[in-house]
C-alpha cells in the first residue's frame, strides 16, 4: 500500500504548527539591547547527513559503507540574556541558556533480512521529526557583534532533549510502504556542536546530534530474536537569524 499522501498531509501539518509558533514569537518579538529586559529569538535553516543504525547496520558500518543521506529542517530557538539582572545566576546562564524547537525530514537507508521475503531487502525510511532541546553555550554568545554587548563571537554547546518522530518504511525492491499507517515514536536526544556569530544577528552552527528511538520498527527490520531500539544521527551546518539582539 502507498501512503505518499498520508506523508504529505503529515508534512503539511508539520510546517502549519511550526509556522504558527514562528508567527506567534516573532509577533511577540521587539528589538533590545543589553539593558533593556528581553529574551531574544532565532530562526534558523539546517542541513547536512544523516545516518540510520539499526539490527543490520552498526557502526563499523557508517565507516565501510556509504549509505549516508540528506537531512534537513528548520528551528526556532530562545535566547535567555541576564544582563539586566545580575545574581548568583548570572554568570552561569547569562547568553548561554538556549531552548530549541525543530522540525527535521530523514530519508536514511538500510539493508537487511527480511524474513516475509526471505531475502536481502534495501529499506527506506522516511521519518519527520520534531525535537525540542536544551542547550548551553559554554562561553557568552554575543551574536550582534559589538563590543558594548557582553560576550564572546563563538561558543562550544551542547544540548540534551527528547524528539518525537512520525515515521513509515518503504520497500525499495516492490516500492511500497511496509506498514499501513505512520507510526510514531519518541527518541531521546544529544548534541554537541559549535556557534559562531559570522554577522551582526547572524549565527553559523556546526552540530553532531545523535537520537536514541524507543522502537525497532524504525528501519522496517523486526528480529524475532534480538529486540533492539534503533537510533540514527546527524551532522551538518545551519544558519540562524537572530532578530533580538542587534546593534542601536
């Protein structure tokens, strides 16, 4: 059974919450500076390579094989300052507590035995992926770039989060979809990157982020015999466009 438009209703109601919510910061949103009291957003666009390990695949094998695939999405994040109000959190929080809200799509590979076929079976999975993430910046993050603005130009992160993704599996040998509706499933998260303020209120991010999934179904592969949860990763590069803390 195909259920390409079940993915695209899925996808177009994706992007309807997300494009609310972005409505609904950037209504929220003024400009500011480092004394007035404000908490500062940006949006952001993102891509890079993404990989599925699962029964079949291990890691030896993200090294022997090529099957990596594009990855994209797009996010919204809030920047907590603390500049205006100087306590025992301060220098602890001040430009480096950061909350994000993704919405990523994945399109990774996998090979494996398939035991209604009895046979070597190349599976695609299509998930889409909505995360939310807490980060820190180790060091002060000044994206505006002015020296009257506390902080530093680039910060190592890292960031811990849970993801919930909807997703199916497509058998590439008969092309169709191995389940007869989208599954969902919740993931535990983890990344670790670098940012880098490029631009006044402009911000190049460099990401590793690793998800474990709560589900072997995700490659399509359920052994009888070895339950085991499937987990996929993905590194890339993003640009982030930060409309609250600009120069006067």
């Amino acid at each position: 059974m195909n259920l390409d438009n079940d993915y695209k209703q899925m996808k177009k109601i994706l992007f309807i919450i997300l494009g609310l919510t972005i409505a609904q910061v950037s209504y929220s949103q003024r400009f500011g500076h480092v004394n007035d009291k404000f908490s500062c957003y940006d949006f952001g666009v993102f891509g890079g390579l993404s990989q599925l390990r699962s029964d079949y695949s291990g890691i030896r094998s993200s090294f022997e094989n090529w099957d990596y695939a594009f990855a994209y999405g797009i996010t919204v994040r809030k920047n907590f300052n603390y500049d205006y109000y100087a306590n025992k959190w301060h220098k602890r929080f001040d430009k480096r507590v950061v909350f994000r809200l993704g919405l990523m799509h994945f399109v990774p590979e996998n090979l494996g035995y398939s035991d209604t076929f009895k046979e070597t079976r190349n599976h695609r999975s299509n998930i889409y992926e909505l995360h939310f993430l807490a980060e820190y910046n180790f060091i002060k993050l000044n994206t505006s770039r002015d020296v009257r603005y506390n902080g530093y130009v680039i910060t190592p992160f890292a960031g811990l989060g849970f993801a919930v993704s909807a997703f199916n599996v497509k058998d590439m040998f008969i092309g169709e979809n191995i389940y007869d509706n989208m599954k969902f499933a919740p993931a535990a998260m983890l990344a670790i990157g670098g940012k880098a303020a490029i631009f006044p209120g402009v911000t190049l991010t460099l990401e590793a982020s690793y998800r474990l999934a709560f589900t072997d179904e995700l490659d399509g592969f359920d052994k009888v015999d070895t339950k085991t949860s499937d987990n996929y990763y993905f590194i890339g590069l993003g640009l982030n466009f930060n409309i609250g803390e600009m120069k006067d």
